[in-house]
C-alpha cells in the first residue's frame, strides 16, 4: 500500500525538521519545501523561496504529481521591530511568507482533497498572534491565519476537508533562539510569564499536527489551537 503524501513547508529546521522526522515515523511519504535542503530528510524535497509568486508553480507541479490530501503550511518569517520602524519591505516579506504563500499553498491542493472527498489542512500560527511587543507585522499575519482557516473550514468541509491552525508559544528553535538567545535578559523575563516555566519542545508540535492530519480528527475544523505552556493563558503569580 502506498504511503499517505504529505505537504510540509519550512522542513529545513526547527518545527518543520521535527515534523518531518516524526510524520515520516508515522508511515507518511513527506514532501518537504524549504529555502536550504534539510539534513536527515527522508522523504522528497523541494527547493523554494515562498516570499516568490514562483512557488505557485512549485506546489502545482507537486500537487500533480502527488496528488496529496495533507498539508501543513509551517514556513514563518519574523521581522521584529517597534511599530514606527516597519517598513513596506519588512511588511510584505512578513505577508508574503505568513499568509499568502499559505494560500497558493491550498489553492494547488485542495482540488485533489475535494477529489478524494478527503483532506488535512494545518496552518502553523502563533502565540504571537494575541499581541507581543516588536511583532506587529508577524502577529498581524499569524492572526490572519484563524480568519483565513475559519473560512475555509466552511467552504470546504462538505468535502470533507478539515482546516485547522496550531498556534505554537515558545519553542526550542533556532527562531526562538535567535530572539531570545540562552542565558539572556530577554529569555528569562519571557520564560518567567510561561506559567509551566520551560520552552516546548519541537516533538510536542509535531504530535499535534499528526493528531490534525489523522482520519479520527475529521469532525474538528476551524480551531485555533495554542500549545504554549499555558501562556495564553495567563501567568502564574
């Protein structure tokens, strides 16, 4: 029998290498799209820059071979910088990136699900999302992503078609390192709000979004799931 495809974008690191690791552990054939290949990858790769319109015709051509049921849009870009310092470019890299690429994304897959009456969709948010100081643009498009699966849920669920967004808090990832480096200032006064008092760890993200792409997860679409440590929350005092 052959494997189950899946659709993964940003696989190079972090979430995405995780979630690869661990899918494919669960008997899927990955299809991975990154910028830089990744490293003990096992599955099938592609090389593209999802800030360019030319990646459209990366996830057609997959989406004809393939013909996946899965996918799950984990490429995020953050520009961290105060409100008054955003400029144009940063705003639409963010954009570009975050939210629209996710729907070029879809919009190449979702006819093979509506063939198969069967499909996955998870979008990758964030925590973010509820407000974070030097992120407006990154929260801006990661909360797009309830708004944009919401309705996508709706117009795709007679299909049997679910769309659903993993909203991640801190993680150990180069990302979240690179912000927030180890030992730092900044770490210690973002872990001391996390009420479970430790980053998460990539795996716990990738169960989750094997949960979401599963055939026992059919009746639940359009959520928003925050896996945080219980920062969204609140503190613990």
């Amino acid at each position: 029998m052959d494997k189950p495809s899946v659709v993964l974008t940003g696989v190079s690191r972090g979430i995405g290498a995780a979630t690869a690791a661990y899918l494919t552990g669960q008997g899927y054939h990955v299809i991975g799209l990154a910028r830089t290949e990744p490293v003990d990858f096992d599955g099938t790769f592609r090389k593209v820059d999802l800030s360019d319109p030319s990646c459209k015709d990366v996830f057609a051509e997959i989406a004809q071979e393939f013909a996946p049921t899965r996918l799950v849009t984990n490429a995020g870009y953050v520009d961290a910088k105060a409100l008054e310092a955003v400029t144009d470019e940063g705003f639409d890299q963010t954009v570009r990136v975050n939210l629209q690429s996710q729907i070029w994304a879809m919009q190449a897959m979702i006819p093979a699900m509506r063939t198969a009456q069967f499909g996955r969709v998870v979008m990758i948010g964030s925590r973010a999302s509820l407000g974070k100081p030097e992120r407006s643009t990154y929260s801006a498009s990661k909360a797009a992503l309830t708004g944009l699966a919401r309705t996508a849920a709706l117009e795709l669920a007679p299909d049997g078609v679910t769309v659903n967004v993993i909203s991640p808090g801190p993680f150990e990832t180069e990302m979240f390192a690179s912000l927030q480096p180890v030992g730092s200032e900044a770490r210690e006064k973002f872990m001391a709000k996390v009420p479970m008092k430790r980053v998460g760890k990539p795996e716990e993200i990738a169960a989750t979004i094997a949960f979401f792409l599963s055939e026992g997860a059919g009746f639940v679409t359009g959520q928003n799931l925050y896996i945080c440590g219980g920062l969204s929350v609140g503190s613990v005092s």
